[in-house]
C-alpha cells in the first residue's frame, strides 16, 4: 500500500516538474522569437524568474522583454556625452523639465553633495523618511548592476516597464530640446542630464512626498540643481574630480555649496577649516541654517556589533541612545548622523521617535560599502574611488574585520589619482591582482600594474585582465599555504564593484 501511494507521489512530482519545463520552455521560446530581445539567450528567463519583483501578476516572458528594452534604452542613452562630462550650464535639463510642466516643483527635496558618502547617506536619510509613513524618490548615481538602481521609488529601483514608460514620456521632450541647443550650436543633453529629467519625472508620477537627490558632481553646475533644497546635506568633501571642479579643496568645496538655497537648513559633515570656513560663508549669505557634525551634532559613542555597530548619536533635538547601524566604519557612523539630522529639519527640528530611529537605522543598507559577499574565502566589496575613500575602507576594514591575509582585485578609472589610491591599499594587502573595469574610462591594464609594482614589491603583484579570472586568482592567493582567514577585497571602483557584484551575488 505504502509502495503504491509512493510511486503515486513520484508522478505527481514528475507530472509537476514535466509542466514546470513546459511553462519554462514556453516562456523562453515566446521569449526568443522577440524583436524586443537582443540575444537570443534563453537563460534570462531564469533569472527573471528568480527575481524577488517577479510575482504571481508579473508575467515573466514581459517582465523580460521590458528588460531587455531597459537595456536598449540605456545603450541608447550611453551615446551622449558621458556623466563625468561637466557641461556647465543647466538651461538644457530646465527646458526640457519646462515642457514636462516642471515635475522638480511637485515635492520637497533634500539634496545631497560631497566628495564620499553621498550615497549611503541618500540611502539611509531615504529609509528614516519611509519610517515616518512618506512616500519617497530616491536619485543616486552611478548604479551597481542596474541602471534602474539610479530611480527609486519607496526604497526600490523602478520596474523594467515603468522605466520603458518613463522613457517613453520624456523622450519626445529631451529630443526637442536636443534639437534647440544643436540649432544655436550647443550640445544635447548628456547622460546625465538625461537620467536626473527622468528621475524628477518619475517622482512627480508616483507621485511621491519628498525626494533625497544626489548630486552626480559637483553641485552648481550639476543637472540634479534645477530643484531647490529645502534641506541640503554636504558629506566629506575632499579631493576627486579635479580635471572637471578644481585642483584645490576650496575650489572643490566652492562647486559643492552650489547647491545651497536661500533659507533652507544645511547639515554639513566635518571639514577641513578652509572648507569648513567656506561652508559657513555661503550659509550665511544665503541666510540659511547651519548644523555641522562636531559642534552642533556628534558621534557620541561607537562599539562594534555583530554586522555592524551601535551608536549613540547627538543632534540638536535629541540624543538618540543604543541604535544599530548594520554598516562597517566611523565614517559610516557620521553618515547615519547627517541623515538623522537632515530628517529632524526636514520635519521642523524635532526630535524623531524611538521607533523610526531603531527601524531608520536598522533597516539601512549601502551595497557595494564594505560589503560581504561570500565566505570560504571571505569576499569583501568596497566603492573606495579616491584616497580619501581608501583610507576610510583602511580603518573600518581594520576595526571591523580580524584577516591574516587579504589579497585585493583592484581596477582604477583613468581620471583618478592611481598612484594615491594603491599606495593607501598597500599597506592593507599581502597581494594585489590588477584587473581592468569594462569603462572606455578605465586606467589601462599595464600602465596600472606598473604602477602597482612600485608601489608593492614586485613579486606582490598580479595581472588579469578578466574580473572573473582576477577573482580565482586572489582566491588562490588567499588560501596561499593553507591560510584559514584569507579574504579577498575588490576595490578601486565603483564600476569595479558593481560587476562583481553581478558576477558573485547575480545583481
């Protein structure tokens, strides 16, 4: 009886597993036999299937076919002049938004500019607004493994067909505009200016409560300022982008307090006093508030936990006691501080409840920022682009993690200071594999790695010009002569990241 009711059970299973294979089959060949689909590569239809924004309504041949229009409309959109190409005029991005009935104007804003950290604090500012029951847009750049990570909407990127739809909105406008500036001998829009126009479109549909905008680079010029903050945040500001903002941290510093607007409050990190004097200059000229970290708000307290840290955090209207900050290093700690206080002004000044902190802060990620991705052996993440960056990976790195060997996979945009950069890793890894980002912007494979070998001894040295190749190669590096707690650190770049990110995680 048993034994009947057992092979019973095992054609169920095979009859479900047989429709499964059926519904997948197709799937991939509705799939395939698209126009809209660039391949053909059947196994896209796993990975939309595996996706967590794929449910019982979404259709996952569509939600392919819209992905694969993502793609195209990116590849697209990556004919313009590049996001590092400061064009320094915003009339282009102000007409098209004219056109659209100027959608920056439809919901409060709180911008973001600095050198490091925008992006966490975009991050986590975003996440305490949700926690106070707001509808929220979110606008960072560059993304790690989507385009669509640069527009969010409650927290997560915009869906495939609704960036489709986006651009199909905007599209007939920014043409129109392209065509003006060519008549009159200027440019059309860049790639960014393109994605902050949809970005601002975006949020009007939602149509969401506040959005928090990063700024791509920069702040006077840059595309993001056509809307006016009502409260603006300026993170860490130190040297990076000197070909396009200046080659001293006061000119720097002079193109990020653009962004100011006349009235609003400004939470401003730390800085270097010339800096620092120059921030209380614009505030004051433009009579808005000023809160800096280190004398009106602190990091009281700081004790390692397990992923992450606890804190103690001051501002003006509170002091918030025992919250738990699941991201590595004090500069992550200082970054969850601007965006308390920036969600305090946002609301008036007050305090925020216990709950929205515990929850804001708790509930807070940064992919890609000291980020574990894989043990046996431990794979770290980390965006570090610029000296500065590296030494604040240095010191999270050192406090967070106890390795008795770490092997780096680096790869170095061409604009950066390289030389900087791998002399602040070197004391942090045993050996270096030097790799090359997939950007036409990319340091070049040999001139990078003859850097690295003067700064490293020779022999510390590897080359790959494939990610995947680089990984396996520090993997064996790491676990060189048996080592238990070698780890692999992939850094240098925010491109970098991302595609290893894609390669170990699949997003």
């Amino acid at each position: 009886m048993s034994r009947d009711m057992n092979m019973d059970e095992d054609e169920d299973r095979t009859a479900e597993e047989e429709a499964a294979q059926a519904e997948h089959d197709l799937a991939a060949q509705e799939l395939t036999s698209s126009g809209l689909f660039a391949g053909p590569d059947p196994t896209v239809v796993d990975d939309v299937l595996a996706s967590p924004d794929v449910t019982a309504e979404v259709d996952p041949v569509e939600r392919a076919q819209a992905q694969s229009e993502v793609h195209r409309i990116y590849t697209e959109i990556l004919a313009r002049a590049p996001e590092h190409d400061v064009q320094p005029s915003l009339e282009r991005v102000r007409q098209v938004l004219e056109l659209l009935g100027e959608p920056q104007r439809a919901y409060p804003v709180i911008h973001i500019a600095g050198t490091n950290g925008k992006t966490t604090t975009a991050r986590i500012t975003e996440r305490l607004l949700r926690e106070r029951g707001l509808r929220t847009g979110r606008f960072t750049s560059p993304h790690l493994s989507d385009v669509r990570e640069r527009i969010a909407i409650d927290g997560e990127p915009i869906s495939p067909e609704a960036f489709v739809a986006l651009w199909e909105e905007v599209a007939p406008y920014v043409e129109l505009v392209d065509e003006r500036s060519r008549a009159e001998g200027g440019p059309r829009l860049s790639f960014f200016e393109v994605f902050v126009v949809m970005a601002y479109a975006a949020f009007a549909d939602a149509p969401v409560d506040v959005a928090v905008v990063e700024t791509g680079m920069g702040g006077r010029w840059d595309a993001t300022n056509v809307a006016d903050g009502t409260v603006e945040i300026l993170t860490s500001i130190s040297r990076d982008h000197e070909r396009w903002l200046g080659h001293t941290l006061t000119e720097i510093a002079a193109e990020k307090v653009g962004i100011l607007t006349p009235g609003s409050t400004v939470v401003c990190a730390e800085q270097e006093e010339d800096v620092a004097a120059l921030v209380r200059d614009a505030a004051h000229a433009l009579d808005a508030r000023l809160l800096v970290d280190g004398a009106d708000l602190a990091v009281v307290d700081r004790q390692l936990g397990v992923g992450g840290q606890m804190l103690v955090l001051r501002t003006p209207a509170a002091t918030y006691t025992d919250v738990f900050l699941p991201l590595h290093g004090e500069h992550q700690a200082h970054n969850a501080l601007l965006a308390v206080a920036a969600v305090e002004a946002f609301f008036g000044g007050g305090a925020l409840s216990a709950e929205v902190i515990e929850q804001g802060l708790a509930g807070s990620d940064s992919p890609g920022r000291l980020e574990l991705v894989r043990t046996s052996p431990t794979v770290l993440l980390d965006a570090a682009h610029n000296p500065a960056g590296v030494e604040a990976l240095r010191r999270a790195l050192e406090e967070a993690f106890s390795l008795s060997r770490l092997v780096g996979v680096v790869g170095i945009m061409g604009d950066k200071d390289a030389e900087s950069i791998l002399s602040g890793l070197e004391p942090l890894l045993n050996e270096v594999v030097i790799t090359r980002p997939s950007s036409s912007r990319a340091y070049d494979l040999e001139d990078l790695a003859d850097l690295a070998r003067d700064v490293f001894d020779e022999d510390r040295v590897h080359v790959a010009e494939r990610l995947d190749e680089a990984i396996d190669l520090a993997a064996a590096r790491a676990e060189y002569g048996g080592e238990q707690d070698g780890a692999i650190l992939v850094t240098g770049s925010i491109v970098l990241v991302g595609e290893a990110r894609l390669l170990l995680r699949g997003h």
